[in-house]
C-alpha cells in the first residue's frame, strides 16, 4: 500500500467517524471523533513517520476549533514525559557500558533459557515489579536489558510486549501500583464510602494478575517453540563505568521504593517520579559519575516517543474541554435498567477500549463519578462497580497511546503498531472476561 493510499484511507475513516458522530454529538465534539480516526489510522498503517503522527493535534486540534494552541503545546511538556527522559538516558547508558550483557546472563542464570522461559519471566519479574514501582518506571528500566537477550527480531518484540504487558497486568496488584488505583481511593473518601484494606487489595486482584501473567506470557510464547537463543556469555568483572551506572540504578530503585506511599503504614516521601528519574538520568552527564556525553548520546533519545505522550496527553484535554467524556459517560446511565451482569460487561468494555485512545488516569478521573451513580441508580455494590472500571483502565494492550508502557515497548523499535493490535486485541477481550468473571464469582464476597 503506498503513503498517498495509506493518507487517503485515514482521511476516509476520519471523514466517515465524523459523519457518523454527527447523529449523537455536537459539532465540535464530532470533529475531535473523527481527528481521533484519523491519528490513529496513520499510527496504525504507518502512513507518516511515527513522530510527524503525534505532532499533528498541534496544528488539526487549534485548525478545527476543539483546543487552542496552547492548551494543546502545553501537553507535550507534561510532566510524564520528563520522567521518561530520565528513564531514557539510564538505557543508553546502560547500552552503552554493556552492563546489559552482565545483568542479561545473570538474568538467564535463574529461568530457562527457552524463548516461553524467559517471555514468561519477564512478564513475571515487570508484574512484580510494577506492584511497587510505576509501571513506567518497571518498563524503563527492564526493556534496555531484555532488547539484548537475542538479535532474533521476532523474539524482541515479544520480549518487549512480554515488559509491557506485564507492567500494565501486575500494576494492579496493589493500591500503589498505578496512578487509577490511588484515584479510585481518593473518590471512595469523597463518596464516604468504606475503604478496602491494602493486603484485602492484594488478595482479591491476585488471582486475576497471575492468570493475566500466564496468558499474557502464553499468547507471545505461541510459535516460538522452535527457535533457539544463542548467546555468548559475558559474566566478567564489571568496569568501573558498569559499577557507576549500577551505583545509580541501585540507588534509583531503592529511593523509588522508600518514596511509594503504603498507606496508612508510610506516607513516603512525597517526592516526584519525574523529578527522581530525570534527576538519576541527569547525574549520569556529571562527575564523578560521566558516563554520558551530551552532544553524542542525546542523539540516541526516542523524540517521537516523547511527541506520541504528547499527542496522547493532547487528545486526553480535549476529551474534557469539549464536553466529550461527558456526554460518553451520561449516555451510560441510560443502561441501569439492564441485569447487573450485563452492566459489569457494558462498564468494563467501555473503559477498557476507551482507554486505548485516553489517558487512563484522566479517563478514570471522569468516569468513576459517573460509575458511581450508576451503581446506585441500578441498586448494584457501588465498589464493585468502581473496582471494575479502575483496573479496566489499566488493562488496554492495543494501542502506544493507551499506557505508558505500550509506548517504552513501541520506542525500542522491535515492536510495530500492527504487533501490538494483534496481541493486544486478544488480551482486552481475555481481560473484560476475566475481570467481569472474577468481580462477579470472587471480589463480590469481599466488598
């Protein structure tokens, strides 16, 4: 298919989503529907760079009326973003000291050096992981390593999907593990509304993180079975520069840790994520640490990635600012009428492949208020409600945009964006089934 066919068919689709949107939304609102179309059919089919994509809201958005230039150039220095500048430059310098070598064989020291081995492991080690850290951090500091296991093309992007399927999939296993989840609190205070204790948290989502984490790790595993890892080891005494850039990493992990709030047991320490990553990323350009040199290695940073969060960040405002989230999350409350089953599978599918388009966290934002009187209007558990939509907004595997690390997994370069449809589509349809499956047999005896 050629770029003019590829613009072409965007256009057509962005044309035939705001037509259709006419009949239920306003002007405005349409024409953010069908800008929406358009971006993601040109990430999708690739019909421009990746990075010319994610720039586009700054010139269509203020073009079309839906966001003012700039409320829209001021999403692409969101906070977020820093934080994976800081993530960005630890890889390189993990890259370029080979300390990946190193902790890549002491990796494979522990699990089986089969493809579905270690697919299985990463996913296992980012969900984990993801449970204390962000699921930004997770993904940032496990992908440079595992991008480094084999030069098998095929096998890196489902290692990278196995990082970033994890971190979203185990993200959920505590109340800290990503931003929905400590939202969902915030409003259960407002609402007055009896808290879930952390370890009941952990207790009730358990079972449907490891079953996420072996389906996850199975679905990538499929068609490996036959190819082989080849790998030489390189298990030397580590440099001074490799111990340099360990003394950071450590460092980094363990204020990240001390920082997490665990509440009512510690408040952290109230520092800032983005502040902590890009701080550690920028302490590499410094004595006596200098591993970086800034005219050759910020060449190496993924821009496009940083531009795609700003696109993503960008059509989340927008979301707002035109009343459009709203009208979506209103329109739920006509379905109260319906069996509590079907209202379940309706909030669940709805978040989870909204979410592809959003950012979760704001999604979330706005539409717990709404599940929340739609739980009380249909006479349902309002918490089960909202416990199902919270983790529904973290479980989108289909799209860059959707979370964090769909994004650090498309700027390794091993991973496409039909890659991601195609696995990711299978997940959010296991994931609603297991969620909804889980919250109606299991979580209802709890809350």
């Amino acid at each position: 298919m050629s770029q003019y066919t590829k613009l072409a068919l965007a256009l057509f689709l962005g044309l035939a989503f705001y037509t259709l949107a006419l009949l239920l939304f306003t002007q405005t609102q349409s024409l953010l529907i069908g800008t929406i179309a358009f971006l993601v059919t040109l990430w999708t089919n690739e019909g421009l760079p990746l990075g010319v994509v994610s720039l586009l809201p700054i010139i269509l958005f203020p073009s079309f009326g839906i966001l003012a230039t700039k409320a829209t150039t001021m999403n692409y220095a969101h906070p977020i973003i820093y934080l994976f500048l800081g993530g960005f430059l630890l890889a390189i310098a993990v890259e370029k000291t080979n300390l990946h070598h190193y902790i890549a064989d002491k990796v494979l020291s522990l699990f089986p050096s089969t493809p579905r081995g270690i697919i299985f492991s990463l996913a296992l080690t980012s969900g984990l992981l993801s449970a204390i850290l962000s699921n930004t951090t997770t993904t940032l500091l496990l992908i440079s390593i595992a991008l480094f296991l084999t030069q098998n093309e095929k096998l890196k992007m489902r290692f990278a999907l196995a990082i970033a399927y994890g971190a979203s999939v185990g993200g959920i296993l505590t109340p800290i593990g990503t931003p929905p989840n400590l939202i969902l609190f915030g409003i259960m205070s407002d609402k007055s509304l009896e808290p879930i204790a952390f370890f009941e948290w952990i207790m009730m989502v358990a079972p449907l993180v490891f079953l996420m984490l072996f389906f996850v790790s199975f679905l990538l595993s499929i068609g490996t079975k036959n190819i082989t890892i080849h790998r030489e080891k390189h298990l030397q005494a580590l440099t001074s520069e490799q111990k340099r850039v360990l003394y950071i990493l450590g460092g980094l992990i363990a204020l990240l840790i001390i920082n997490a709030k665990i509440q009512p047991y510690w408040s952290g320490l109230g520092m800032s994520e983005p502040v902590i990553l890009l701080g550690s990323g920028l302490l590499l350009f410094l004595s006596p640490f200098k591993i970086l040199d800034w005219e050759e290695d910020s060449k190496k940073v993924p821009f496009k990635i940083m531009f795609l969060f700003g696109a993503g960040f960008s059509i989340a405002k927008a979301f707002g600012v035109t009343g459009l989230a709203d009208e979506i999350a209103s329109n739920l409350l006509a379905f109260t009428h319906l069996s509590p089953l079907l209202l379940l599978v309706i909030v669940a599918s709805l978040i989870t492949f909204t979410t592809e388009i959003t950012s979760n966290t704001a999604l979330i934002s706005i539409m717990l208020p709404v599940i929340y009187a739609i739980s009380v209007q249909s006479g349902m558990d309002v918490r089960l409600f909202m416990m199902v939509a919270t983790v529904c907004a973290s479980y989108a595997f289909m799209l860059p945009i959707a979370t964090a690390p769909n994004a650090i997994a498309m700027s390794s370069g091993s991973v496409k964006i039909t890659d991601m449809l195609r696995y990711g589509v299978i997940l959010n349809f296991v994931g609603i089934f297991l969620i909804v499956l889980i919250a109606e047999y299991f979580w209802k005896y709890f809350i």
